[in-house]
C-alpha cells in the first residue's frame, strides 16, 4: 500500500539534525529536481525579500519565513513527519504509533512537496516555506516542474499493490497515476452529513477533510491492515468503521472515487 499525503502549511521549526543531504532523501532519482528547485528558492529568498514574499504567496505576517529559506542548506535537519504539523498530521499522530505500524508508516506513506517533490516520513529536512503551487522565476509552475520527474520514479515506487491517494488539488498536478496504477488507485473525498429541517446534507468542509484524512491513514497502519486493491480498502475501512460510499471507475484506467461520510468533529 502506497499512501500519498500533502504536506502542511506550517512546519514546525528545523531540528539538530546534520545539514540537508539531498543524495540521502528518499526518491534519490529526484535528486536533480530537488536541487533545481533548491537553488532557486535560496537564490530567490537571498537576494530580495520583497520579491520573494510575492513569488512565495506570503503575507506580511510571514515574512520570517523567508530567511528560512535562506538557510535551507546550513539549517538543521528533522525528519520530516516532525516538520509537518497540522490538522492530519495531529489526527495521523505519527509519534504516537507503535513500533509495527511506525514501520508501515515508514514504507507506506510519501508526503508531497513543492521543494522536495516527495518525501518519507522518516527524511530529514530543514523547515521551509513553498507550496506546489508557487511559480519560481526561473523555474516556472513547480507542479509541471515536478512532473516528469515524478512520471518516471512512483510507478515503480507504487509497486503492484494499492495507491491511496489522500492529497489535495495542487499536489495531485505534480503526479497523476495512468494505466494499471490508477485502476488501483483510490482518492477519498470527505463529506460532513448534517440533519437540516430533517433532511440531510452534505457537504465538503476542510477541516473535517484533514483531520478525517489523518485519522483514517492512523487507523489503517495501526490495524496492519494491506488491501491490496480499491475493493478491499473499502472493506477494511468499514470494518474500521468509517462510513464509506465508493464510485467505481467507468472506463480503464481511471480511479476509484471513495466518499467517507462524518457527521462530527471525531471523523466518524
């Protein structure tokens, strides 16, 4: 099972850890990739603050994280499932895991990025600043940056077996699964059911998303549960208990469209 997560908007602060080594990441065949976009973003943020903060999407308010990225080659290091924080990754709660399922988490997940195209929990990064959805002057949109890249090294990464796909809009552009992969592919959409005038509603609310995205990848690796298609994911999640409505793909070689269904806070 291969899980594909985003990763957060705010990261907690780089560790101790030794400086970045980009040939030690995860993925070392995105290691030309990673170094492009590297050394423009250093460039980009040394060179003017103001211009950066635009590039970059930054409010006022986030100015610092400029000089963050400034350091992105001398900063200390962390694994990278410490420096995504947020909503799923709190639900996720990697920390908290046993030893069997911190494993799986290991093997299993790949976090997205704008700077790193995709990463391991356990890969140490520096915090930084730079979603997928920046346009680098000389690089251009980081999504089709990533994408060739990424076209060649995950559908070997994806294995044989199960792809859930839990990522948002932006980082979903940077790799797409086709063909056989993405017939064993399954996005999951998250809807909050309410009762309205006695009748139920349905709609799609972020915060519910992250958190029940969190939760439900946390559940599957604590239950050593390995569906190895679309079909027994939606068996092992209701058995977890979670209210799951799937949409089988029409045509080859195309996904499986899963709804979970929560009515509270709790995901469930």
């Amino acid at each position: 099972m291969l899980v594909l997560l985003p990763p957060s908007e705010g990261k907690a602060a780089s560790g101790q850890g030794s400086p970045l080594k980009l040939e030690e990441l995860s993925l070392p065949e995105l290691t030309a990739a990673r170094e492009a976009v590297l050394g423009e973003l250093v460039e980009l943020c040394a060179a003017d603050e103001e211009r950066a903060r635009t590039v970059l999407g930054l409010s006022e308010g986030l100015r610092g994280e400029i000089g963050k990225n400034v350091e992105l080659r001398t900063a200390g290091t962390r694994p990278a499932g410490e420096i995504y924080t947020g909503v799923l990754y709190d639900a996720l709660g990697l920390a908290t895991l046993d030893e069997a399922a911190a494993r799986r988490a290991q093997r299993s997940l790949l976090v997205f990025s704008g700077l790193w195209g995709a990463v391991r929990p356990g890969d140490a990064i520096p915090s930084y600043r730079c979603s997928m959805g920046v346009k680098l002057p000389g690089l251009g949109a980081l999504a089709a940056h990533w994408r060739g890249a990424m076209a060649e090294v995950l559908p070997g990464v994806a294995g044989s077996g199960l792809v859930l796909d839990l990522r948002s809009a932006a980082y979903a552009g940077a790799w797409k699964p086709k063909g056989e992969v993405a017939e064993r592919t399954a996005t999951v959409r998250v809807l909050h059911a309410r009762m309205v005038g006695g009748v139920e509603k349905r709609s799609v609310v972020s915060h519910f998303n992250k958190a029940t995205k969190g939760r439900l990848t946390r559940d599957l690796l604590a239950s050593g549960a390995e569906p190895e298609g679309p079909s027994e994911l939606v068996d092992a999640l209701r058995e977890l208990g979670y209210v799951v409505e799937a949409r089988e793909p029409e045509k080859a070689g195309a996904a499986w469209a899963l709804d979970v269904v929560v009515t509270d806070v709790h995901g469930r």
